[in-house]
C-alpha cells in the first residue's frame, strides 16, 4: 500500500501542472530559468 503513495503523489503534481493556465506555466519555466542563471552567475563570478 505504501509503494502506491508515491505515483499517486505524483499524479496529483501532474493534475495540478496541468490545471495551470498556460501563461503561469510559462512564468514558471521562466522564473526556474532566471533563479538557475542567477545562481550561476553568483557562483562563477
């Protein structure tokens, strides 16, 4: 029963992903780009 929580959890992440309006799903992408390239830059340089 147990091993069964974990797909499901993942189903529902993938139900609400794909509840979200297509304009908040590209401001995400958008918003874990720009966090990942800040965090680049602040390391590299």
């Amino acid at each position: 029963m147990e091993e069964n929580s974990i797909p499901e959890g993942i189903d529902s992440i993938k139900d609400l992903w794909n509840k979200l309006p297509t304009i908040m799903k590209i401001l995400v992408v958008i918003g874990d780009l720009a966090g990942l390239g800040f965090l680049i830059y602040y390391f590299a340089f």
